[in-house]
C-alpha cells in the first residue's frame, strides 16, 4: 500500500508542478503579451507535458490508491478534479498523507 502513496505522491507533486508552471506562463501572457514570444514554445511543450503525460499517469496512480486503500468515490473524484486547478493537487496530498499515515510516512 505504501507503493501506491509513493506513487500517487510522486505524480501529484509533478502534476501539480507542470499546472502551475502552466498556469504562471499563461498569466504573464496576459500582463505583457511581449513575453508571449519568448514562452511560446514553453508553454507547448509543458501543456503537452501536462495534459497528454502527466495528468493520465496521475489518474491511474489515483485509481490505484483508491483501490488499494479502498477510499470512498467522492475522493476520487477530488482527486482527478485536483488536477486540473493549479495548487489543489499538493493541498490534496497533504491531506491525504495526513489521513493515511497520522504519524508519518514509513522509512523504505
């Protein structure tokens, strides 16, 4: 079980971080649509990144955790849900890591 948390800790946090560098180079889009040159090609490359590597590895490492811990449905769907706003996703392993593992994670 503790695999699972590893991995589903470890697609969260790259998840979460390919979103919000996504979301940050968006917005300075439209602060100084001059900079946009520059980002474009970033911007790209991460939201592929993102939306065709990264967010399905992290929904099967959440399917799995859900399975392995047997958590009730409506967490899944947080959790997918996670995905897509920039920020929830590290809130959501936080929480969850505190609700799984109270006095901490286990040494491997």
């Amino acid at each position: 079980m503790e695999i699972a948390f590893r991995r589903y800790r470890i697609m969260s946090f790259v998840t979460g971080s390919t979103l919000l560098t996504l979301f940050a180079t968006l917005l300075l889009h439209y602060v100084d649509s001059t900079l946009w040159k520059h980002l474009s090609i970033f911007v790209r490359i991460d939201g592929i990144g993102h939306g065709a590597v990264m967010y399905p590895l992290y929904m099967i490492a959440s399917f799995n955790m859900v399975l392995k811990f047997r958590l009730p449905f409506a967490l899944l769907l947080l959790m997918l849900i996670a995905g897509f706003l920039p920020g929830v996703a590290f809130y959501l392993e936080y929480r969850l890591r505190l609700r799984l593992y109270p006095e901490g994670l286990p040494a491997k």
